[in-house]
C-alpha cells in the first residue's frame, strides 16, 4: 500500500495547489469572492462560507486525486499491465494467476489490472479508483528475490486492500483533511497579509495561500499516514485470510530479510525498502510512513 499512499498524496497536493491557485486568480480579477468580506467579525472573513468553499474544495480535491490514482501509477512507474489474452511469459501469466485467483477468493466482481514496473525493489502496491478499476502491481525486484509462497502472501495482501476499498475510505479522510487545510490555510493567510501595506496585501496574501496550504498538506499526511498504517494490520490479516497465515507470515519475514540485507548494503539505494515503500523505519519520518515496523506486523499476525 505504501506507494499507493505516496502517489495518492502526491497527486492530492498537486490538485490540491492547482485548485486553490485557480480560485484564488478567478476571485482576485474578478472580485467575487464570498470567502472575505470586509468588516465579518473584525478579520473580514465569511466564516460559513469559507467553510462551504472548503469542503467543495477539499472533497474535490481528494476525489480528484482517487480518479487519477491508478492513471498517475502506471505513468509513474512506467507499469507494464499484463493483458491474460496477450503473449505471457511463464513467470507473468503465474503473477495474473494469483492476483485473479486471490481477487475470486475474496468475493470481487471484476478482476483488478495486473502489473509490473521494473525496478530492482522489492515492492508491490494496489491502488485505483474503486474495486470495478483497480490495479494490482508488483516489481522485477519482487519477483526475483521472493519465493513463490512470499510473492502469494504479497499479493494476497495488496488484493485484501482492494476487497476492502481501502482507497476510497482514505479518500473520505483525505477530504476531511483537506477541507481544514483550505479553510485554515485561508485564514493564516488572511491574517499573514494584514501585517503588510495594503498595496501589497494580495501578493503577500496569495504567496501566503500556496505556501501555507503545501505546508499544512504535508502536516495533514501525518493523519493520512497513520490510517495507512492501521490499516496494514487489516491488510495483512485479510492476506492471511486468501493465502493462509503461514504464507502471509513468512512474506513479511522475507520482506525484512530484504529489507534488513538492503539496509547493510547501501543505506542511501535506491532499490533498498524506505520509509514510504513496503516497511515502515526510522525516528521522525516514521510519522510519514505509510507501513508500520515489520517485526510489529510479524507479531500482530502470529497473535491470531
């Protein structure tokens, strides 16, 4: 799930930024906005109808973000989606085979795309809109450094984030998120832009706008990222659940072998495992970690 959740907040920012950067030219050369209105409390703010343009705004934004999530996956990483009717190798059409096997298991009505980027990580993530237009991919990397049981017990884990519509439930938080980034992003702005002269109100108000709203949405992925982590544990049982705790438990013990040996060898590679992809490490950026410890999650499932 980890770059699922990067590209998903990635794309919210982007969208996020342009949104904001749209409304606030439109509003200025037009002089429309019902958002400030001098005289409102002392601050010149619209309260309630900052709160509306907020919500519009943030829900917008985060719903956005979830229609071009599997769009921005595949040009990201430069997925190759695996078509069952095409010329497969052997080793591609057995990755299709589990991710349809495991998806039929679960009780999903449309099978997700199959992908692979190559990359020599070892990685694999699900995202897309809904459960109808989904995408499972996992990498080279994957492939050639995991047994055929850890490579079930992975996949099994990211169909389990599909069948639970993990997506969609983030996009609900992430609208939530969103809505108090614009609204308070706003308002910091408005009182920033006040503390200059009144010829420079709009630049100093507008600069203020996107720096504030980049700031508070990178503060919002905190939230955004401890869901993601909670819902691993979910995740990983539901793994547990298609392809059987054994194969679930020894995926992740693999995985921490790879992360441990990718660790040892260059901290600073690229192909080792980092704090947004499949493992979750370190002090302070574990707070943006979209995967918790994997000796934790090794412990929760043998807990069952």
């Amino acid at each position: 799930m980890g770059k699922r959740v990067l590209f998903f907040i990635i794309t919210n920012i982007l969208v996020m930024t342009t949104l904001v950067i749209a409304w606030t030219l439109i509003t200025t050369f037009t002089n429309i906005d019902p958002s400030i209105q001098d005289g409102s409390g002392g601050l010149g703010i619209n309260y309630t109808t900052l709160m509306i343009f907020s919500l519009l705004i943030g829900f917008g934004g985060s719903f956005i973000s979830l229609a071009l999530s599997r769009w921005m996956a595949k040009k990201m990483m430069k997925v190759k989606v695996l078509d069952p009717d095409d010329q497969l190798t052997r080793q591609e059409r057995a990755v299709v085979e589990k991710v349809h096997r495991f998806s039929r298991a679960a009780g999903l009505m449309h099978m997700p795309e199959v992908g692979i980027y190559q990359s020599a990580e070892v990685n694999a993530f699900a995202t897309g809109p809904s459960k109808k237009r989904s995408l499972v991919c996992v990498s080279a990397g994957l492939l050639q450094n995991m047994d055929d049981d850890s490579v079930e017990g992975v996949i099994a884990h990211e169909v389990a984030h599909v069948a639970n519509g993990d997506m969609v439930t983030m996009t609900l938080l992430q609208g939530v998120v969103n809505t108090f980034v614009v609204f308070l992003s706003r308002i910091a702005a408005i009182l920033v832009s006040r503390l200059v002269r009144s010829e420079m109100q709009f630049v100093v108000r507008f600069a203020a706008i996107i720096i504030f709203q980049i700031l508070f949405s990178i503060l919002g992925s905190i939230v955004v990222s401890a869901y993601s982590r909670h819902r691993e544990f979910h995740a990983d049982r539901g793994g547990a659940d298609l392809a059987g705790r054994d194969k679930m438990a020894h995926a992740l013990r693999s995985l921490k072998t790879h992360v441990n040996r990718a660790t040892v060898k260059d901290r600073t590679d690229d192909s080792a495992i980092q704090t947004m992809k499949i493992s979750g490490k370190g002090s302070m950026m574990k707070l943006f970690s979209s995967h918790p410890d994997l000796d934790e999650r090794i412990a929760r499932l043998e807990q069952r």
